[in-house]
C-alpha cells in the first residue's frame, strides 16, 4: 500500500461547489494523481470544539452551515460513507498521546469538508469522518494532533486539513480580479508561510502570531489557519513541503494548496 502525502485545501466559498473555478479543478486533479484512499479524516476550520472530537457516523449528513447564498446550493447533497470503525482508531490514537477525545456520532460533513471533497471524489465513493479544531488552544497543539495521526498514511488514510492561508473576511471585495491583492499584507503573509514550510522552520511557523507580517489581519481568529498544523504534524519527521496550488481570490483569500511527504 503506498504511503499518502497529508493535505491542507484552502477551502475558499462554498461557491466552489457549483463552480469550481481553477481551485476545484486543483483538486481534482490532485486527487486523480494520488492513490485513491480507503477513508478521509478531514480536519475542518467548520467543527469548532473545546476538546479534541472525532466523529463516527457511518452516514454522514451533508451539513450547509451557511447563508445567503444561491439556493441551488443548499440543494446539493455530498454523502459518502463513514467510516465508524477507523474513526474509533483515530481516537484512540488521539487518546494513547494524551489527548481527552470526544466522539460525535452523530455530525455530517460540514462545508470545508463536503466542498473540496466533492470536487475531488465526485462519485462519493471514498469514505470519510471528521477531526474537530480547537479554537482556544494554539498551532502546537494542532501539530501534536496531526503528529498522532502520522501512522495513518501508511495505511492508506488521508489526512486533509481544510481552513484557508489567510482568512479575513470583514477586507473582502467580492468584485476584484481573481489572483489580484486587495491589501499589501495578504501575499506577504502568503508568502512567509510559504517560505516556512519549504524550509521547514517548524519554530517560526508555531510561533507565527508574533514572527509573520500582517499575521493579525491575515487571521483575526486563528480557526481557518490552524488545520494547516493538522496537516503538518500528521506528515511524521521533517516532511517535505509542495505546494500545489496556489491562487488569491475576492482579493483576500490565498487559496494554496499543500502536500506534505
């Protein structure tokens, strides 16, 4: 079974599900080139929780936690299997590193899940659960998580992490040009991270509040960065860092995409 690089999507709008613009068609792409996985544990900026949380229904519901959008939209249903007996596996792996773990089995796929999925295994055919985002605690926490959940890509499990390298949406402007900055410090926060994680300086990227510029404005809360650290800490030792895809939409949003090996 071939080893699996772990992912972290930027998700964008839900609008990606009705037109997947060049960010969509990344992901297809990118899916069609990798191993086809047995289930996806997907780390979304969209399931807030105090501890960590897996959910374990083998039905999952397609969640549209969203407003104000086209109807259409709310009528989309994206509903693969679960895969209760594998999310089991991963709280336990949580729980064996010291994590207090909860379990949902009840929730769906919420949008930073069902979005990029359903452009990259539009058959709904692969099974997939979630793993919850803790707001309060910080990007070293998040990196502890994914470094429990390391020995899942050996076993044909993906890791994908779906939040957004910057995330402010009070500076969007919803008519600018796609890949055109709104605001200076969007790619230059886009760009620190990048040279981060090409050089795998783990320190700065774990202390990137104070070190990267314009870290504030890029994430006033830090929910929609930090599956990047899911993502990261599940790719084992000093992994090496691609990006695959990288774009900037409504001015504010870098879309990029990161596999790590």
């Amino acid at each position: 079974m071939s080893t699996l690089p772990t992912l972290f999507v930027s998700h964008g709008s839900p609008m990606l599900a009705l037109d997947a613009g060049a960010t969509g068609l990344a992901w297809a792409e990118i899916a069609r080139t990798l191993p086809k996985p047995r289930a996806v544990v997907v780390a979304s900026a969209h399931w807030l929780s105090a501890q960590a949380a897996v959910s374990t229904t083998a039905s999952p519901a397609t969640i549209h936690d969203f407003y104000g959008f086209p109807e259409p939209l709310f009528r989309i249903q994206y509903t693969p299997p679960g895969a209760p007996q594998l999310a089991e596996q991963v709280a336990a792996l949580l729980a064996d590193a010291g994590f207090e773990v909860g379990i949902d089995p009840a929730r769906g796929l919420d949008h930073g899940a069902w979005v990029p999925l359903k452009n990259m295994y539009p058959d709904a055919d692969v099974p997939a659960f979630q793993l919850a985002i803790q707001p309060r605690q910080g990007p070293e926490h998040h990196w502890r998580l994914g470094r429990a959940l390391a020995s899942l890509r050996e076993q044909g499990v993906l890791v994908l992490a779906s939040g957004s390298i910057t995330h402010n949406l009070r500076e969007l402007e919803w008519d600018i040009p796609e890949g055109v900055a709104s605001n200076e410090y969007v790619p230059a926060f886009q760009h620190w991270v990048y040279q981060r994680l090409l050089t795998g300086d783990l320190a700065a990227l774990l202390d990137y509040r104070r070190q990267a510029p314009g870290a504030q404005r890029a994430h006033p809360t830090d929910e929609h960065y930090l599956p990047l650290y899911v993502a990261l800490g599940a790719a084992g030792d000093a992994p090496r860092a691609e990006r695959l895809f990288t774009s900037l939409t409504h001015g504010g949003l870098a879309m990029d995409v990161y596999a790590f090996h």
